[in-house]
C-alpha cells in the first residue's frame, strides 16, 4: 500500500503554516531561525514528493531539494553568526531590541550666523 500524494502536501502545508506563524509571532530570534528552517523544509518536502509522483523517472526534484538544504545550512550558518554578535551587542537576542544595534545620529542645531 502506497501512501498518496495528498498526505505528503499536506504535512508540508501544516509545517509551512507552522513556520510562517512561528516567524511571525515569536520574539526570540532563534525561535524565528528554528520557523525559517521549518518553512525551507516543507518546500524540501513538497519539492521530493512532486518528483516521486510527477516525474518518477527524473531527479531534478532530488537535486532541487539537495541544493535547497545546502543553502539553508549556509543560510543557518550566518544567521547564527549574527545573532551570537547580537548576544555580545546586547546580552539578549529579543526581535523587539534590535532596534539598539542602530548608531545614535548626532543632532546638532544649526549654528547662528554673525
């Protein structure tokens, strides 16, 4: 017995979803990294199924869903990289506190000519 096609796409959707809500709502950067990495997967998911069922001869599908996670380990890579630097920068790694990586503008009043 085969298990069809239909059951595969909708574990990607549920994970695609689940990534996209993840992303949206969580407020610590790792919990946003962790949504990415779930979203990239569904598609890895939805990109092997549609080449078992669609084109069973063929690889490209393979090589696709290979070439997706290559990217999303080196995407994974830097993305913690730089929220180690944010760590170090702010001893937290909160969305909400980026905004103080952000250098202070000097603002100066413009000076009264004599």
């Amino acid at each position: 017995m085969e298990i069809q096609m239909q059951y595969y796409l909708l574990l990607g959707v549920v994970m695609f979803f689940a990534g996209v809500y993840g992303f949206i709502t969580r407020r610590n950067l790792i919990a946003v990294l962790i949504s990415v990495e779930l979203n990239l997967n569904a598609v890895d998911i939805n990109f092997a199924v549609f080449n078992r069922y669609l084109y069973p001869g063929e690889l490209e599908g393979m090589f696709f869903t290979i070439f997706a996670i290559a990217i999303a380990a080196a995407e994974t890579a830097v993305a913690i990289a730089i929220i180690i630097n944010v760590y170090r920068n702010l001893s937290n790694i909160e969305v909400r506190n980026l905004d103080q990586l952000q250098e202070p503008t000097e603002t100066t009043e413009p000076e009264e000519k004599a």
